[in-house]
C-alpha cells in the first residue's frame, strides 16, 4: 500500500515538473533570437559546451528529436529541481557543523585564504575544476557531513536479482527471494556506532584518513599513490554511500561535489559563521540535536532553518 501511494505521489509529481519544463523550453524559444547561431565553446578535448536549454531549442529543430526528447528533459529536471534541497541542505549543514566546531572552521578558512590567493597569483578570475583537488580539509569536512547528515537519508529502493540471507534483531536467519523490493536507509548506516569508531553521532572530519574515499571504498581499487583529494566517482565504501549505490547511483553527484566546492569556500573565505538561536540551543545538547532536521519528500532538511551569525572576517564577536 506505502509503494502504491508513493507511486501515485510521484506520478502527480511527475506531471507538475513536466509542466514545468514545457515553460522554461518555450520562454527559451521565445527569447532565443531568429537566425542567431548559440554560442557554444569548444574544450580541450573537443566537446562542444554551452547552455543547455539553447542546446535543447536547436535539438528540437532535428529529424530525430523525439529520440532525444526524454533524455534532454531528464537532463533539465536533474540539474535544475533534483540537486537543488539535496545540495542546498548539504552546505547549510555543513555550515552549520564548522560554526559548531570552531576549531575547523579555523582550519577551513586557512585551507581556502591560501586556496585562493593562489588563484589570484595565477591571475585567473574563476575556478577550475582541478583546484578543487587542492581542498585537503574541505573535502573532509564536506565528506563528513554527507555521513552525518546525508541528504538523501532514506537510501533507495533496489528489486533483489537473487536470494540474500539476513539475521534479524532476535538472532535469528530469513532468506529473502529474488523480486523483493527493499530499502537500504542511508541513514542507519551512517549512524551506526559499531561502524564509525563508537562515536556515530560526533561530526569528525578527521576521521576520514583517505580524505574523499573511505577507508576500502569501492571505486578506488586504482588508488595506488596515497590518499584522494578529489575524483568524480561516487566515494561509496560498505558503510558510506551519500549518493546510494551503483550502478544506478546519483547521476549529479559529481555537479553537487563542483557546486559545494564552489560555494562553501567562498562564503567562509569572507564571513565567520557562529550559532545563533533558536539553533545553539537545540546543538549544544545531543538529546536535541536530532531535532534540527526532518525528512521531507525523502529529504533531509532542516527543519525550521539553521539559524547562525554570518559577519565579514575579523570582526568581534563579543556582543552576540
């Protein structure tokens, strides 16, 4: 009955985004200019790069758009509504922990001033992506937030290919036959002392020895010369999986890693960040913390906001 009234959800759900997306294609076509070639740029590898919306108006001009239709759709609904609550509450629980932790959010803020005063020896403007393997500590911290607080907490649903055997609470052993949908709840699992050093519950970025991969991760059998900074496979291990499993695992994991480390550095590179009420005092008690978060529609989000102090570097604290 919960999968038949999940299944009816998401179908409503489906509509609506549809909808949606017919919009913004359209005011893209009327705003895209008659007879003007899109500007895209080609990368050092060749591949064409440019807006993807422009990229959709010219693909709906060919013979074969409907073959491409659902996977252009797919593409916009990814990029602008399916990483939008997961990344968001990412950073701000992020934000959250390194004003809960000043001594991080120390070591952070160092790690990112000289991040980007090498930027501006180099006189470039912008990042690029291989900067961000630079970030040692941030992605520590990034890391351990996705454990502590992952986003997408519910885990996901996979169809058994064969019979698995498990023990129950009582000792006891249940085989479980190829078909059966299960969840595998991401949140357990990240939560789960006798998995992380008796200490589950404590934000520790320093836990994580092989910095972006944990400790026997799956994707990272290659990784011969010492620990990794920075990759765009998923960092998933037996105990940790923030963007669930693969095959099928998060297809904007590696947009959400960009994203956070595009953002996350410069906010503390130019504010200091310190709890501020409602939020301190639910923090400060562990028999509370818990509180500050919810699920919603498979989200775990904050649940009345993160509320903290955000002032320009160097300033007194003092009087808050």
């Amino acid at each position: 009955w919960a999968f038949h009234k999940a299944d009816k959800a998401n179908e409503e759900a489906d509509a609506i985004t549809n909808e949606w997306i017919d919009r913004l294609i359209q005011t893209k076509e009327q705003r895209y200019p008659r007879g003007e070639s899109p500007q895209f740029v080609i990368g050092p590898n060749g591949a064409t790069k440019g807006p993807l919306l422009t990229r959709i108006v010219e693909t709906r001009k060919l013979e074969n758009w409907k073959d491409q239709e659902r996977s252009m759709r797919d593409n916009v609904w990814l990029l602008t509504l399916a990483g939008h609550d997961t990344t968001a509450a990412t950073m701000s629980w992020c934000l959250y922990e390194l004003a809960r932790h000043p001594k991080h959010m120390k070591k952070a803020q160092a790690e990112v001033d000289v991040f980007f005063a090498n930027i501006k020896k180099e006189g470039r403007n912008g990042l690029e992506y291989t900067d961000f393997h630079s970030l040692t500590f941030l992605t520590k911290c990034i890391n351990e937030t996705l454990r502590k607080w992952n986003a997408v907490s519910y885990g996901t649903r996979r169809e058994l290919e064969k019979t698995y055997e498990v023990k129950g609470t009582n000792g006891l052993k249940q085989a479980i036959p190829p078909g059966t949908t299960c969840q595998l709840p991401n949140y357990c699992n990240h939560r789960r002392d006798d998995l992380w050093d008796g200490n589950a519950d404590v934000w520790d970025p320093e836990r994580w020895k092989d910095i972006f991969a944990d400790t026997g991760s799956i994707n990272f059998g290659d990784a011969s010369e010492g620990p990794i900074t920075f990759s765009g496979r998923n960092p998933q291990s037996l105990r940790f999986t923030p963007f669930t499993r693969g095959p099928r695992d998060c297809f904007g994991k590696n947009f959400a890693q960009s994203e956070m480390r595009c953002i996350i550095p410069y906010l503390i590179h130019h504010f200091d960040f310190k709890l501020a009420e409602p939020t301190r005092t639910l923090a400060m008690d562990r028999a509370t913390e818990h509180q500050l978060g919810f699920e919603m529609l498979g989200i775990l989000k904050p649940r009345e906001g993160l509320w903290l102090h955000a002032l320009p570097r160097k300033l007194n604290w003092s009087n808050l």
